[in-house]
C-alpha cells in the first residue's frame, strides 16, 4: 500500500489495528522498516511502540492503517 512505502521512506509512524494469531486485536503505532516476503506471506518489520521493540507484522492481519500527521 501506498501509506507504507511513505511511512518507510520518510519514517513517519502509522496507527494500526492488528489483529494477532489468536485473533486478539490490537491497536498501535509502529514506526515501518521494511517489506519482507517470507513463506507464503508478506511481512511488515517495524519498532512497535506499543512493545518498544521490533516486530514483524503479516500484512493480511492488519485491518487499518492511518499516517501520523
């Protein structure tokens, strides 16, 4: 999506609601890295502020997506 190519390029925060595993959702800032295609998904890798610590996020679990202004 277009707000993740700007988010890295120019490392502004995004909003997100993601939904994990169990599919508990949440909702946090991440501060978007990279892209990474890995197995048979496509993984963001961002610092979570919400954990204050780096994560991989599948990009089909995340349910919205908002740049900080």
């Amino acid at each position: 999506p277009t707000e993740l190519g700007e988010a890295i390029y120019s490392k502004r925060r995004l909003f997100i609601r993601y939904i994990d595993g169990d599919g508990e959702e949440t909702e946090r800032w991440i501060t978007p890295k990279q892209v990474l295609g890995l197995s048979d998904y496509v993984y963001l890798q961002a610092h979570c502020h919400l954990r204050n610590a780096e994560r991989n996020f599948r990009l089909d679990r995340i349910v919205e997506v908002k740049m900080e202004e």
